[in-house]
C-alpha cells in the first residue's frame, strides 16, 4: 500500500499502511462525493455548535466558515481536487479543509463528532433535497397524464379484468387509473419522516461528550423533528434509507404497470395508442419494427428497484447493534435508485406528452357483450334481485352463444321468449345499442361517465397542487 500512514485521519492506533486492496475496496469517495454539499453544510453548523460551547472561538469558527465556504465553492465549480488518500467525502473535505487553514485549527472541527453521525446528516440532507425534486417530477407526470386523460374522457374503449374484456369505459377514465396511482407513491414520498430527524451531535454511538446543543444544531440544519433520540440507533440504523427505496419502488411499480398497458395498446393488433417515434427504436433486422424500447426500459429498471429494496434488508437485517461497515452499501443503493427513477419520470412524462389515441380502434374494440352487466342492472331497475338478474343476463349471454351471434344480434322475441322481464323485448334490444348510455350511467365518484371523470380530474389537480402546502 502506497497510502502513507500520517495520511490516514484515522491511522493514529495502526503500525501498517492497509493493504492496497483493502483500500480500494473500502473507499467510497467515487460515490458519496455526491453528497458534498451536505457534508459541508454539517459542518459549517456543526463548527458553530462547538463555538457555542466555546470549544473553540469565534475567530476559529469564522476561519473554520471560511475555509469551507471556499469547498464549497471549489466543488461547485468542480475544481476540487481530490486525492489518493481521500477516503471518502467527509475525510477529503476534512483534508481539504487542512491545507486551507492549517490543520491546528482545522482539526477542531471533527471534536466529538463521528464519520457514523457525518454519513447520517448527510444521507437525510441529500434524501430532503431529492425528494422534493422527485415530487416535483411527479407532479409534472401526473399533470401530463390529467391533461390527457381530459382531452378524452369522451373516448370510449374497453377495461380488462383478468385481461378479459369487462366492462365499456373511456380512454381519459383509463388515464386517471394511472394517475391515480402515482398520487398514492406522491403521498408515500410526502409520509417519509426518518429523513426528518437530525443525526448532527449523536457521536460514533455513545452520544457527545462536550454538551452539544442537538437542539441548536437541529434548528439551524432545519430537521423539523428534532435530533435523533438515540445514539446507538442514529449510527447503526438505515430506516430513512429504507423509506426511500420503498418509495422509489412503489414508484416504478406504478410506472411499470402503466408502460405495460401502453406497451400492450401500442401494438398493432391493438392499436388504441400511438406513442411518438422519438421514444421508439427500431430492429436491425426488421424494417416495419417500431419498438417501445423507452416503456420497455423503464418496466426492466423496475426489476431492479425491487432488487435494491430487497438488498437493503437483506444487508440490515443480522448486523449487530451500532454501525457496520455493510452500511456503506445504502449510498450505492440510494443514488442509483434517484438517478433512474428520475430519469423514468423525466421520460414517462416526454412519453406521456407524445401520445395520440386511436379512437376508431378503441371503438372498433368494444364487443357487444360488454353490455351483458346492464341487461343485469335493466332488470334490477325492474324490481328483480341483483343475484337473479345476473342469472338473467347470464341466460341471454348463453342464449347468443347457442346461436352463435352476438347478444346484440338477438331479436326482441328471443327476449321475450326468455324471461317476462324484458316484456316484448324492445326495450333490451334499445339498451344493446347504445353504447354511450351505457358509460354515462356511471356517475358517482371515481366512475366513468365523462361528468364523473372531469369531476376527479378536477380534485386530483387540487390534491396535487396542494401538495407542498400539506407539508
């Protein structure tokens, strides 16, 4: 190992350098140096926690300031430079710090605190900031899916139970079944609160020696729960981590089933929606392919959300009371998951926008028998019970098999001839021919008559746009 000994912040206790290996495979600079800003923005308070204790004095606290306002400047500017024996970004930082303002000075700043509570702060620091850039991203999908889904809530197509066809709705009551679905992840993102508390002053397990107001440190670091509650916990623990994983993956989960359906409805032999070539590919060998490779990428990343939450408790689950280097992990699989689920709702959203429905195909798709519920609800409105009008309706969709027709092709007299109920059929042979009567029956709330769908359309803007003021 060419790492030299002094080099090492921690290599006071040790005779021998790490092994080169071991070095390599413990250092996690080329990742958590992402968290720059954060860790920086702990120390700046954490350097004015020891001042209030007069640890040190308010000329170091000003040169300590000083100098990692200009880190922070250095890394914006991406002008820092990092070196071999940079651990990771709190060691680099603390280095970095050193050749600044001297190292007599500099070394003040780590009394009493740990790497354990650092990685903490900024872990829930980062997650704060991204997940208000993710809800965001959300709400801009959500919206394109609204926009949509109110430009065609006239637009009648088929639903799907069991992927058989079910029952008439409309294309805009199908697109607020999504949207819906990704306001429940919004809501998950917006219950997160393991990020909320602040893990400043906790120290390596056993707490802080010198009296840190946690308080103060908390206050001005903006945790609106507070500091952590115990030290033991605050080191060994990954929840807020967690949260956010489970989150992330609900999120994919959500967009994974709605790119499955535009994957399925773009096809040709259903052709209900268009999706724009710029989010397409095409085969090498197939001149006709137009593939939905940007649906298809997003439902794969999903696999691997799931395969990041499961690793997480995977890692967490036997470790022994207080940190564990198997911690490291989080960082790996909390800004991977970031990055790819923001690039997913970034895409989804292009996707979203790109999109043309096909209502002669969505039309042409809607079978006859998709009207065999309201021969049920004909009687009901009759005064039968619904248990033997759905026998009812049974009987005339038997009856149209037997014949080898549609039910819509049955004759008034075969309704007559089949129940007293539909009198001289004239009224059954009315209701299979109105399709639209049939979707503007559903008028309460969440149906899908077009009333009903502008009416959630309306609220779910409003749930929305009320999102940040819930906070």
């Amino acid at each position: 190992m060419t790492q030299e000994k002094e080099k090492i912040l921690w290599g006071g206790r040790f005779d021998k350098s790490p092994d080169e290996l071991l070095w390599k495979y413990n250092a996690s600079i080329g990742l958590c140096k992402s968290l720059w800003r954060e860790d920086v923005e702990g120390s700046k308070v954490f350097a004015a926690g020891l001042e209030k204790l007069r640890i040190i004095t308010s000329e170091e606290l000003g040169a300590l300031l000083s100098g990692l306002d200009t880190i922070h400047a250095e890394w914006e500017s991406d002008e820092f430079l990092l070196k071999k024996g940079d651990e990771d970004i709190h060691t680099a930082n603390e280095r970095r710090l050193s050749e600044i303002i001297g190292s007599e000075i500099a070394g003040k700043l780590h009394t009493g605190r740990s790497r354990n509570e650092q990685v903490q702060v900024d872990v829930h620091l980062w997650l704060r900031r991204r997940i208000c850039e993710l809800e965001q991203r959300l709400i801009s999908l959500i919206k394109a899916i609204l926009n949509l889904a109110e430009a065609n809530v006239d637009v009648m197509m088929p639903s799907f139970t069991h992927f058989q066809p079910a029952q008439i709705t409309t294309f805009g009551h199908w697109l607020v079944n999504h949207a819906e679905g990704l306001r429940s992840v919004l809501r998950r993102f917006n219950l997160m609160e393991n990020h909320k508390w602040c893990p400043l002053g906790a120290g390596a397990i056993a707490g802080n020696a010198f009296g840190m107001d946690r308080h103060f440190l908390a206050t001005e670091l903006n945790f609106p729960l507070g500091p952590t509650l115990n030290s033991i916990h605050t080191s060994g623990s990954r929840e807020a981590v967690v949260d956010f994983l489970f989150c992330v993956t609900s999120g994919f989960s959500a967009l994974s089933r709605f790119c499955e359906d535009l994957i399925i409805f773009c096809s040709p032999n259903f052709n209900f929606v268009k999706i724009g070539q710029e989010f397409c590919t095409g085969s090498s060998l197939m001149p006709q392919k137009q593939n939905p490779d940007a649906l298809e990428l997003i439902r794969g990343k999903a696999g691997t959300a799931i395969g990041r939450l499961t690793g997480i408790f995977a890692t967490i689950k036997n470790l022994p009371s207080g940190y564990n280097k198997d911690l490291q992990e989080d960082k790996a699989m909390m800004i991977s998951s970031y990055d790819e689920f923001n690039d997913a709702l970034l895409l989804a959203t292009g996707i979203v926008r790109s999109l043309e429905p096909n209502p002669r195909a969505l039309s042409k798709s809607l079978s006859p028998e998709m009207l065999a519920t309201d021969i049920a609800y004909f009687c009901v409105r009759q005064g039968v019970p619904f248990r033997v009008s759905h026998e009812i309706a049974g009987e005339v969709v038997a009856l149209a098999e037997k014949k080898k027709i549609a039910i819509d092709q049955l004759k008034a007299e075969d309704f007559a001839g089949l129940n007293p109920i539909f009198g001289d059929g004239s009224e059954a042979i009315k209701l299979l021919s109105d399709k639209k009567r049939s979707v503007e029956q559903y008028t309460s709330v969440g149906g899908t008559a077009p009333e009903a769908t502008r009416r959630d359309i309306a609220n779910i803007r409003q749930l929305i746009d009320c999102h940040f003021k819930a906070e």
